[in-house]
C-alpha cells in the first residue's frame, strides 16, 4: 500500500507543480486541464473561467507520486461542498517530506520559503539534524524532516 497526497490550488496548480517539478528534481507524468476533458453526458458546459485549470497533474519522484488539481471556480447557486466547490484552504495536515540529509532539507526548505510563510524554522531538533515548517507561496503546508541516521 501506498499514500499518495493530493493537493488542490484556486488556478495556479500548473505553476506549482512546475515548481515542485523542479524543486523534487521529478518528472510531470500528466497533466491536463478541465478544458481538455471530453464531453460527458449530463456534465453541465464547462465556466470559461475553468477551462485552463488544472484537472489532473501527476508528479513523479522516484518511486514516490504527489498529485494535484485545481479547484473549480463556483457559479451562482453551486454547493460549494460538492466535488467542484469552491477552493479551500489545506487545514489540518503538513505534507512531510523525509530528506536524507541537512544540506538537501535546508534547499528544499529554502526554496518552500521563498514567498511563504514559515512556521517552525529550519535547523537541528531533538529527534533530527533538520527540520522545519513551511506554508508554500502556493498554500501547501509542508514539514521537510531529514531521516534519523541509524
């Protein structure tokens, strides 16, 4: 069995994941917008505003996956509950991401803080020789913690 985060943005999932692409030295295995789906029956026409978001994005680390998509943009009289709500906020849950050493976790930290906030600073704790928490400029929490060498 395997976890597999799934983030959402409000309209900058392509940009982000563009970063993350980079920053995780990964591969973007797919990516398609709401605008490229093909037609469904009964599916309601798409907002114009919605065509260019993100559907789907597949990122690929290693043996390790991080996915996303955007949310939809709600319309008058829509359940922003539904599947295709409104953007929300993460709450409740710091994406963790164990690096094997010190000098990888402070650029991979580094490079979450530019343009974000940041929670708990990177340095040395207790339990590890790195760790820190972030909010990306994107709005993704995350913890970057280096493995406990044993």
């Amino acid at each position: 069995m395997q976890f597999t985060p799934y983030l959402n943005f409000d309209g900058n999932c392509a940009e982000a994941f563009a970063f993350y692409a980079k920053l995780f030295k990964g591969t973007i295995v797919y990516q398609g917008t709401f605008g490229e789906m093909p037609p469904q029956p009964g599916m309601p026409p798409l907002p114009e505003g919605a065509k260019n978001r993100i559907m789907h994005v597949h990122l690929q680390v290693g043996a390790q996956s991080l996915m996303a998509s955007d949310a939809m943009p709600t319309t008058p009289g829509q359940d922003p509950d539904t599947c295709g709500g409104a953007y929300k906020k993460p709450r409740g849950l710091w994406v963790s991401i164990q690096v094997a050493d010190a000098a990888e976790g402070r650029r991979v930290f580094d490079a979450l803080a530019q343009g974000g906030a940041v929670a708990m600073a990177y340095g040395k704790t207790f339990w590890s020789e790195g760790f820190g928490m972030v909010t990306d400029r994107f709005g993704t929490p995350w913890m970057v913690n280096v493995a406990a060498q044993t």
